[in-house]
C-alpha cells in the first residue's frame, strides 16, 4: 500500500448532496479491503460527526462516528483549550450548538446577557439575520473576540452551491472593522491536529484527498502530507493547471487513487 491512511474531504469528494458520487464507494471499500485506514472531514458543521457517520453508512460506507472529523468538534476543542470560562455567541445552525453545549461550553442566547459575550463563532448559517449581523458587530466592536469554524465561501450542492461561513466571515469583517481571528477548519493547524491524533501516525504514511485546492490540498502540504485534488467537486483542470498551490496527485474520478 502506497499510503496508510486515507483522508477524504465529503463534500464534491465522496458524495454530492444524498448521492455518492461515481466510482466513490467501490475505492474505499477496496482501499479499506487492502488494510487502509479510511477517515472523512468536512468543514461544514451543519451535521455531527453521527449524522455524517450515518449518512456514509446509508450510502453504502459503514462508518463509525470516531473516523469523523468536523469543524465542530474542532471548535469545540479549540474553545475548550483556549476559552473555556469565556461565553460564546453563536452564528450558526443547530447541530453545532448542540455539539458546543455538549463539551460545556457557555453559550449566548437571544436573552439576557448575550451584550458580555466574550467571543463571537460565525459558521455556516442558513438562518443569518439581520439582528445577527448586528449582535456580532456589537460585541466585536466592544472587544469580544472573533472566530470561526471555517471560510469556505461556498457549499457545493447537486444545483452549483450554496453562500458558507466565508461569506459571513467577510460581511463581519466589512462592517467591523476586524479580522477574524482563528479559523479552526481547514486547512489550519487545528484541523491538522485533530487528524493525526484520531490517525496516530506520521504524515508521510498519510494522503487527504479532496475537492478544492486552497483547503483541502493546502492542508495536506502544510501538514507534511501526499496530496491529491480530485475533479468530481469546486475545482476545475484548468484552475488546478493555473494554481500555485499544487497537489501531487489530480484525480477524474475517485477510483484514479487505486
């Protein structure tokens, strides 16, 4: 085996909306029939690592929510490492709500109190408001700090995409004045922890594989990793070709791995 791990991005990668994508499933059951280790990222914290394990398993890719690696959970371990006595309002969708209360973290809410937060988390948000945009701007402004789960700028979807954090990230940004301080997902150093913890191996027995240069590759190299970008999701040939950030591996369709 070439590599000992394999680490795939979800989205435009493995599936794209509630469909795999060709060729996807028969490569990581073949990798995992070889004895590969076979772990899954994704910058979007709209689901818990259980919803992703589940979906994988439902698609025909039995997986366990510990070979998960989410935004969320990232931020999670960044705040509980970092800040965590402080109170954090949130911009974003339930499931990470849920996954920061679970590691007790304090949480804002649209109640009382929510003026001395001491942080402000932007994510992915399909119920940005408004009156958000105004809270974040408030509390930056009177010197909370500014962080976020991911900068993705869009989602790919089966219909071309969706607006992601990126987009709320900027609008933020614009307004106050303030750079986001620490993005926790790809492709930081807090992602890269998280995969080599769950992996316990050294970078050079592992390759991520995904869908767009400047996360998933740019990781990949950041971290010491073999690289491969694969054509099925945001990246074209001809953007990969012009890119400074080059992957050791171009892929047409998943099964170019084996």
């Amino acid at each position: 085996m070439p590599f000992n791990a394999y680490i795939f991005d979800l989205d435009g990668t493995v599936y794209l909306g509630d469909a795999l994508l060709p060729t996807a499933r028969e490569t990581i059951l073949e990798l995992r029939s070889r004895g590969a280790r076979t772990v899954f990222l994704s910058n979007n914290p709209a689901h818990t690592r259980f919803d992703y394990a589940q979906k994988l398993t439902r698609l025909g890719l039995p997986t366990p929510p510990h070979d998960i690696i989410n935004s969320s959970m990232v931020m999670a371990d960044f705040l509980k490492r970092n800040h965590a006595l402080a109170r954090h309002y949130i911009i974003g969708e339930r499931p990470l709500i849920t996954e920061l209360r679970e590691a007790n973290l304090i949480l804002a809410d649209d109640g009382d109190g929510v003026w001395s937060a001491d942080s402000v988390i932007v994510s992915f948000d399909r119920t940005f408001t408004y009156r958000k945009l105004q809270r974040a701007f408030d509390l930056i402004r009177n010197g909370a700090h500014f962080f976020a789960t991911n900068a993705d700028v869009y989602c790919p979807t089966p219909n071309g995409g969706e607006p992601d954090a990126g987009a709320l990230i900027a609008a933020i940004e614009s307004c106050t004045g303030k750079k986001c301080e620490a993005v926790v997902g790809k492709p930081s150093r807090y992602m890269i922890e998280a995969i080599l913890n769950i992996l316990n191996l050294p970078p050079e027995q592992c390759i991520i594989i995904g869908d767009r240069l400047e996360t998933d590759v740019q990781m990949g190299i950041n971290a010491g990793m073999a690289t491969a970008l694969t054509l099925t999701g945001a990246t074209s040939r001809e953007a990969a070709e012009k890119s400074s950030i080059k992957p050791n591996f171009i892929l047409d369709k998943l099964c170019d791995l084996l």
